[in-house]
C-alpha cells in the first residue's frame, strides 16, 4: 500500500503534462491503473452513480483507500460495478 501511494504521488506530479483531471473522471481512472499495473500494483476501478440528479462517476481503490479522489467525495455516490 505504501508503494502505491508513492506512485500515486508521482502520477500527480505527470498527471499535469497529460489533461486535467477535473470532469474526466473516466480518462484519469484509466491512466492511474495503467499507470499502477506497469508497477504490478491493480487495484478496483469503482463505477458510482446519485439518483436525483443523475450523476455518475468512477474511481480508483484498493483496499478501501481511494486513490484519484477523495473518499468524502467518491462516498457520495452509491457504488454500482467494481472491477
């Protein structure tokens, strides 16, 4: 777990070079866990949605801890698929 929240420090640091992960919740999903496998680490891609309005949204985690958002925000939605 340590491991990963090192790279996950770093995918931060790159993450600006590449789009902005503000409303791309599926295209930043994807990048961090193609970014983790290259280091053996595969976590949950977690798929969410909220009733009234419609919202959906995805994240990465493992082992409960939340990796591309935060866990306040990502709790806010009632998980529906995890892979």
């Amino acid at each position: 777990m340590e491991r990963a929240r090192q790279l996950m420090a770093a995918f931060g640091y790159l993450r600006v070079f590449l789009f902005s992960h503000r409303e791309e919740c599926l295209r930043d999903s994807l990048a961090v866990l193609e970014f983790l496998a290259g280091y053996g680490i595969f976590p949950e891609w977690v798929f969410g949605a909220r009733a009234r309005p419609f919202v959906a949204h995805c994240w990465v985690q493992c082992e409960g801890v939340v990796f591309n958002d935060t866990a306040e925000h990502a709790g806010g939605y009632t998980p529906i698929m995890a892979l």
